[in-house]
C-alpha cells in the first residue's frame, strides 16, 4: 500500500508545529540532503514549456529512496481562480520500485522554498541583516517573509507588488506576526533602498528587470526567486556581473536560471560547496551576494522525507492500492476478476 497526503494533512502538519518549528526542522533536513550532495544521482528537471506556461517533471535518488515531483507554473492561472502553481511528489523504494508515499507538494513547495531561501541566507547575507525587500506578494511571499523573520531574525519588511491587492493580502496575514514591522511601497526602487536583503519572488514569464544596478548597495544578498525557466529573469545582467552568485545545480541554474543570461564561463558556486566548507560564501560585508534560485528536486527530496516522517509521528495520511496487491506476483490478470463479469454476462 502506497501512503496518500492530502493539502488538508500537511495543513495539519503546520498547524501542530507552528511556522516557527516547521521551518527549522525543514532547514535541518535540506541540509542534511545537502551535505550528502555527492551520493545523489542528479539531472535536471524535465521541462515542456508551452505559451502559458511549463509542466515540469523533477527527478533525484540516493542509494535508498528515487523521488520526483511533478509541477507546473501558469502566471494566467489566477484569472481563472488557479494556482500558478500545483504539484504533487512521490518516494518510491530504490531495492524494489515500490511507491511509499505520494503526497501534495503545492502547499509544501512554497515551504522548501522559503526553507531554502532562508538556509542558504544564514550563509551568505550580511551578519546582522535585519530589513528585507520582498518584491512579489503574490502565493508564496508569507512563506518567505515568515522563514526569514524565524530563522534570520528579519523583523522589517518592504513590500512591493505591481497588484494592490496581493499586497493587501500579505498584509493582513503578517500583520500580527510579533516583532515584525511592515512598511508597504510604491516602486520596487522604494522597497529597495535601504534593505540588507532584497528577495524577488515574480510569477510573469517574461524576461523582466526586476533590480537594476542603481538599485544595488553594497553588502545586499539578493535572493531571486521567481527566474526559473528559459525566458524568465529577474535581474538585469549588470547586477550579477557585480555580484558573487550562487546556485542550486549548476547545469540547470544555466538553461533556467538569471544566470541564463550570462556567458558560460560566468563563475558561480553551487551552494553545497559553501555547507560543505569546500568554498567561501561572502568574501566582505560590502560584498554584494546573489542566491540564483531556481528550485531543484533535492529540496523536493527533503520535503518529501519531512512530510513522510511527520505523518508517521502523527498518525497522518491514508493507504491507497496505487500499486495492486498479488496473491501470485505472476498473475496480473487475475486482478481484473474478470470470471464474475462472465458469469454475470451469462
């Protein structure tokens, strides 16, 4: 039997930890999966793009556990009351192929994001970073805001957002979050200036110029989300030519990432190197540091581990016959049962 987790377990999931919890013990997975970077067979993710969007299938294994995560991105979704984004993910047994635990992961994507978002930060960010422009208020930014402010101790954010209204919406869900001031802007440039942290999290799939060189200030960490397919960017060129990138997986940072845009000798860092001591994060505190962020299938991997042991701990999640169950392993026909149907049709 295969265990099926619904939106409403991982709800669930949440409510008992607290944001606070849920996102330290998801840091302390990626992070496990992280250093053990090298054990992982690693691809990158199968995309089919279309005008509207892209439907992407994202594969990793260790010596133990395969996973995938199917997922799409529809920046027009909401005109029509969808998500931009929806997926869902499997563990399967590497001895035997069997799938264990099938779960939503469109709720828990915004979370392995924020999770990493922040694990990555504590590394690279300016010690001491206290304020955060968060440009893009849309589906995932509480999940940033809230992984920033409990894991970093940002307790200023800048919000700006094209649409008032996801604004709004950010607004009344922060608004009584303790020790954390809110400051709502007119420009990008606004919620800009000033910030130890700017994190840009856009759906359009377009290649925008979300931050411009005249916006950056010495010792920013910059953490771009929302670049995360052929033809969607959210930093002009310039701003990483000034700054010390880093990245998820290189040879997909590349095809989908901003730094798409830039030469193929362009240095960056994959990020586990930095975990693993094997390069430098920050050189200085005036250093200007860019978090090329375009989500990869470890990060999916360590969700997937949390939400599996989670349910266990919590008695969560049902067993669904995804996979039949065989008296004669052989007989794969005997499941159709179809001599009743026979009987009955005499």
């Amino acid at each position: 039997m295969t265990t099926l987790l619904t939106t409403h377990d991982v709800a669930h999931i949440a409510r008992h930890l607290g944001m606070a919890r849920l996102n330290a013990e998801l840091v302390a997975y990626l992070e496990s999966d992280f250093l053990r970077w090298p054990e992982f067979d690693k691809t990158a993710r199968v995309a089919s793009h279309s005008a509207d969007g892209v439907i992407e299938l994202m594969p990793i294994a260790d010596a133990e556990l395969y996973s995938f995560k199917y997922v799409n991105g529809h920046p027009k979704n909401t005109r029509v009351g969808l998500p931009t984004v929806m997926a869902f993910g499997l563990l399967a047994s590497v001895a035997t192929g069997t799938p264990e635990f099938l779960s939503e992961l469109t709720l828990s994507t915004a979370m392995r994001t924020a999770a990493t978002s922040a694990m990555v930060a504590r590394r690279l960010a300016r010690p001491g970073s206290r304020s955060m422009a968060l440009i893009g208020n849309g589906a995932q930014s509480e999940f940033q805001a809230l992984a920033f402010h409990h894991l970093l101790g940002i307790d200023e954010l800048r919000l700006y957002d094209i649409d008032a209204q996801a604004t709004d919406k950010l607004v009344s869900h922060l608004s009584q979050v303790p020790g954390l001031r809110l400051q709502v802007c007119r420009s990008c440039a606004e919620a800009v200036q000033g910030a130890d942290i700017v994190t840009t999290v856009t759906a359009d799939k377009t290649n925008a110029t979300i931050l411009t060189p005249e916006m950056i200030e010495p010792g920013m960490h910059i953490n771009g989300v929302g670049g995360d397919c052929p033809g969607k960017t959210e930093l002009h060129r310039d701003v990483l030519g000034m700054s010390k990138v880093f990245v998820e997986y290189e040879p997909q940072s590349r095809i989908e990432g901003d730094v798409q845009q830039m030469p193929a000798d362009f240095a960056v860092t994959e990020f586990w190197r930095v975990l693993a001591g094997l390069s430098g994060g920050r050189d200085d505190v005036r250093q200007v540091t860019v978090f090329d962020s375009v989500g990869f299938a470890l990060e999916d991997f360590s969700v997937l581990r949390f939400l599996r042991d989670q349910a266990q701990a919590l008695n969560l999640g049902q067993s669904i016959s995804l996979v039949p169950s065989l008296a004669n392993p052989k007989d794969l026909f005997g499941q159709l049962n179809l001599s009743a149907g026979i009987r009955q049709a005499a």
